[in-house]
C-alpha cells in the first residue's frame, strides 16, 4: 500500500472513530428522559424464539427502563415465533409485522419502527442462551451498555431521516461508519433500501452480495446512493464475477471488492405487501431467510431461478421452494435501493471466539467504540488485556489475557487463565480457571426448589454438532478429549449418559453432563473439578445420587427472576462501593 493510500486510510479511521464517538454521545443524551416525537423510533420490537424467550426480554427491557438505562416515552414490544415450526427470521418478520398490525392498525402508518430478530438459543456463545444475545454485555457506557444499547446507538440518526416503515437488523452484529458533515442516511424511497459495506471478495460467500448498476462509475464517497439489479446470497467469487457483483477500487485495502448485506429498510407500503403475503403463506411451516429470501425476489434482475437453490439451507424442507416462489411473485418488481456506505465495518459477535476476540484483543473496534478492559466492576487489575464487566473481583484475584469475566462474584486468591470467559458465576476463594474454557451459572428449577447448574465447555468445542447415538460418542470432543474418556474420568459408564432430547442426535448441547446443586458456589467448584479432572488425567467421583443436567434441558427449566437478582445483587453492590470509595 503506498503511503498516499495509507494516510487516507488513517483518515477514514479517524472519520469512522469521531463519527462512532458522536453517535454514543447523542444516545446517551436520549437514555433515562422522555425523548420527542420524530426524535427516536416510535416503536422497537424484539424478537423471541418462544414464550419463554419473550417473557425473559420483557422482564430485561422493564428493568432497564426502570433504571433509565434506555430512552423513555416510546413503545418496546417483544414478540415471539408462533409456537411448532421453526420459522426463521424471515418468518418472524413476517409475523412481528401481523402482531404490529394487530396492535396500531391504521396507526402502523406512522409509525417508525426497530425491528431487532434476537430469538434461538445462541449455541455458538452459550453465555447469551439464557438472557439473550441482544442482552450481551459490551465493555463501555456508565450504565453498563448490552448489545440493545449499542445497536440503537449506532442507529441513532436514523428515524429522524426515515419515512414510516421498517428497520430490519439482527442481534449479533455491530455496523460503524461515517458520512460526510452535511449528510444523512435517508430511508424515503419506496420498496426496501439496504445498507451495504465494501468487503473482500471472501466475506461475499458468507453474506448477501449486490450487484449494482455499475461499479466502475462509482464516486467513492463515503456514501452514495445506488439502485440495485440484483441480490445474491452467499455466492460464489466465481458468481460474484459472472453477475457483474466485484467492484474495482484505485486504492484502499483491496483492489476489487463487493458490497455485502447487513441491515436493510422496508417502506410502509411494503410492509402491507408483506402482510398479504403471510396470509397466503399461513400456517408457516418451514425456514424463512429475511435476507436470501427476501432479498433475491428483488431488482430488475432477478429471477426465479435461486427459489430452487437450497445449498445453502441447513435443512431442506418440504414446501420450501413453493414458498420462495409465493414469496418471489408477492414481491417481484419491488425497488431494491442500497445506500453504499463506503467507510463502514461490519462486526459480528456470535460465537464464543469472535466474542472474546473483539472484547480483548481488537484494536480497531477497541479504538472505534471507546472498549474499556474494566467497566462497572470492582476490579484492581485494570491492564491484563482482558474485559470484566458488572462483576466483583477480590483486590487478590487475577484475570489472564484475552478473558471475559461478565456479571460474576470471585473471592480472594481466584485465578481465570487466558482465554476463558466466566459469566454469572459465583466463584469460591483459591479456585483457578484454566485457559480456554467457558463456565457458565444458571439457577434452575429442580425438585420445584432453585438448583444451580454450572456448564464448561472449552472454547472451541462445537456444541451443536451431534452423532446419530450414545453409541458414538467418542466422536463429540469436550475440552478437545472425546466424550467418551471424559466420561472415564468421572467414573461414569458410557451406558449411564443420558441426553435431553426428543430428537435422535446427540451432542454437547443436550448431553447431561453438569451437575445440579443446591447454590451457586458449590455448582461453580463441582464443575470445575470435573473439567480439572479432565485436564490433569486424573478422576472425581460426582456424589452418590447426583442430578446431571445439560445445557438444553438448564434452559428449559431456567428461573429466570433468580438469575437477574444475582446480577441486581451485583449491580447493588458496585453502586454503593463506588459511593463509599
């Protein structure tokens, strides 16, 4: 890269960083006061997998409207998938629009509105199952700032420069970026407006691409305003060529690149265009992608041919393709406009690795966001490149590198390795976390009294990849030992394991392999023994009669009030040592 380029890209970072910065500003402006009509959205809805899901949001965001941790006077809704099918976000948009509907009627029309999809159980970053991953807790704000915060943060500008309708956007991603002084994101065209990010041409086959008109042509300001052909989802680069999707670029990162998908506008006429279509779709029975199936019907270009394309669907169902061709004649013809945003970045913060990576070690989103490696804690050990948050550390306690501790309690003499995360534990004095693992309380209902469960699994391990029966377990890895020689080190038979499924595959997920105990210390020591056990090849005997649950069946039976009274407890407990120090 030569040094012209390079002081241009030092430029856009200082633009991106200032932008970033002066959005927070005006959202902490609007946080805990009654903000005015047409200044924020009029509604944010939040999507819930089921009713357990729905009722752990709305208990969350009452919270946080109470602590005035969020602006105030403006509706926030959580709705939940109809129970049976899996649906995915695209039928929850479809049906978040119908109970919308149901609720504004005519009203709908004047309505600005948020639409976040956090709904399914977070298997690649199980600390957010319980509570929800658009509850995650990020490094920054006074109050303690979750994903919620952050998204309406960096959307802050938006409504006051949108005509009614809808903004669709997911839980677990992060989008920066910068315009010129004297501009704005307008959403006020028909059909849907899509904001769209220059990205390498391998990140294209992971997301949804667009081909413009004519990317040669392109000003390269920080933003313009294109109209789109066509939509593709995750390509090929041998796709992205022959649809005309690469751009080539002068200078800057890389020379020819794509502009991918992240979060996307629906006018209100629409909206009324989708609600016809749930109707003729009703009941829904199988997967819907708001972006691949929504999107690709869309522009002058396309065509029916992708209704049939399932390579990327992870399960082929029956009547799929009918329904991507109910979909494509419902919204064929509608205008699909992008707004290039060309100093962006687009971050995702889904899996246990990303997740500790942009806490700890990202220098870029460290610098951007203003991430702090100790935020509302009580925590002596400020500059180990780790992250705490909400969390009381003893002065004596040590945090590795690269580690999250979020919303735990650890006493005196604690060690946590590197490159572990910690999440609402209650950790006894002396005990020391290894490197890598994920150890995660929640307060369960077992024997219609509070139980606690501690899971641990190591960083890497896939917790949804599951073998046909008990018979292979060997193939599952738990802190990289196949299930089979741990279960050998806690004296237990393969024959004894037991897993909580209906279904027929077996996996970490629902493998009973934690214990279940009467408060939140002993659960935490218990499952640290057994991993420990693992780790030095040596045994431990779980007590005579001891309950054993997994992940799955912990959620299922999770006392969600009890949880945030501990992280309540927490909160409490830092407000007054702050007050007192």
């Amino acid at each position: 890269m030569d040094t012209g380029s390079d002081s241009m890209s030092q430029e856009c970072v200082r633009k991106l960083q200032l932008a970033t910065r002066e959005k927070l500003r005006k959202f902490n402006s609007l946080r805990g006061r009654e903000v005015e009509g047409g200044e924020f959205w009029d509604v944010v809805v939040v999507t819930a997998v089921d009713e357990g899901q729905r009722e752990a949001y709305e208990l969350q965001l009452r919270e946080k409207v109470d602590r005035k941790e969020l602006p105030l006077g403006i509706h926030y809704k959580v709705f939940s998938d109809p129970p049976g099918s899996k649906i995915g976000n695209g039928g929850s948009t479809l049906c978040a629009l119908q109970q919308l509907d149901d609720i504004y009627g005519k009203a709908l029309g004047r309505q600005r509105v948020i639409l976040i999809h956090a709904g399914g159980f977070s298997q690649r970053l199980p600390s957010a199952s319980a509570l929800g991953k658009i509850f995650t807790a990020m490094p920054l704000g006074d109050p303690l700032y979750q994903m919620l915060e952050l998204k309406l943060a960096m959307y802050v500008d938006f409504p006051s420069h949108m005509k009614p309708g809808v903004l669709v956007t997911c839980a677990d991603d992060i989008e920066l970026y910068s315009i010129a002084e004297d501009e704005h994101v307008w959403f006020d065209k028909p059909g849907f407006t899509a904001l769209a990010h220059p990205s390498p041409l391998s990140i294209g086959t992971t997301h949804g691409v667009f081909v413009l008109d004519s990317c040669e042509n392109s000003s390269h300001l920080e933003m313009e305003n294109r109209s789109c052909l066509r939509f593709l989802h995750k390509p090929s680069i041998k796709n992205m060529y022959d649809c005309g999707a690469v751009c080539k670029r002068q200078s800057g990162c890389f020379s020819e690149f794509v502009y991918t998908d992240s979060t996307y506008y629906v006018d209100f006429e629409t909206v009324k265009t989708l609600l016809n279509l749930l109707r003729e779709l009703e009941p829904l029975q199988c997967e819907i992608d708001a972006y691949g199936d929504f999107l690709q019907a869309l522009g002058p270009k396309a065509t029916i041919e992708y209704t049939s394309n399932t390579a990327n669907v992870t399960k082929e169902e029956r009547g799929l393709v009918e329904i991507r061709q109910k979909i494509f004649h419902h919204l064929q013809g509608t205008p699909l406009n992008v707004i290039l945003l060309n100093n962006s970045k687009f971050y995702h913060i889904g899996t246990t690795s990303e997740y500790l990576f942009h806490l700890t070690e990202d220098v870029a989103l460290r610098s951007e966001l203003g991430l702090l490696s100790s935020t509302f804690s009580i925590h002596m050990n400020e500059n180990s490149g780790c992250c705490v948050m909400c969390s009381v550390l003893d002065p004596s306690c040590t945090v590795g590198a690269g580690s999250v501790v979020e919303y735990s309690r650890l006493g005196a003499g604690v060690s946590v390795g590197k490159g572990s995360i910690v999440s609402g534990c209650w950790v006894s004095p002396g005990l020391s976390v290894p490197d890598a693992v994920f150890m995660h309380s929640l307060c369960v209902n077992h024997q219609d009294r509070a139980g606690f469960v501690t899971v641990a699994f190591g960083i890497n391990d896939n917790l949804k990849h599951s073998v046909e029966a008990p018979a292979h377990i060997d193939r599952l890895k738990l802190f990289e030992c196949s299930l089979a020689e741990c279960l050998s080190h806690w004296g237990m038979e393969n024959e004894i394991l037991r897993f909580s499924s209906d279904s027929p595959g077996c996996s970490l997920w629902n493998a009973c392999l934690f214990p279940v105990c009467s408060d939140q210390q002993s659960s935490f020591s218990m499952s640290l023994e057994m991993l420990q056990a693992v780790l030095s090849g040596s045994t431990f005997i779980l007590p005579k009669d001891t309950k054993m649950m997994s992940m799955q069946e912990s959620l299922q039976s999770k006392k969600l009030e009890e949880m945030l009274r501990f992280r309540m407890r927490l909160h409490k407990d830092i407000t007054q040592r702050r007050l007192n120090s």
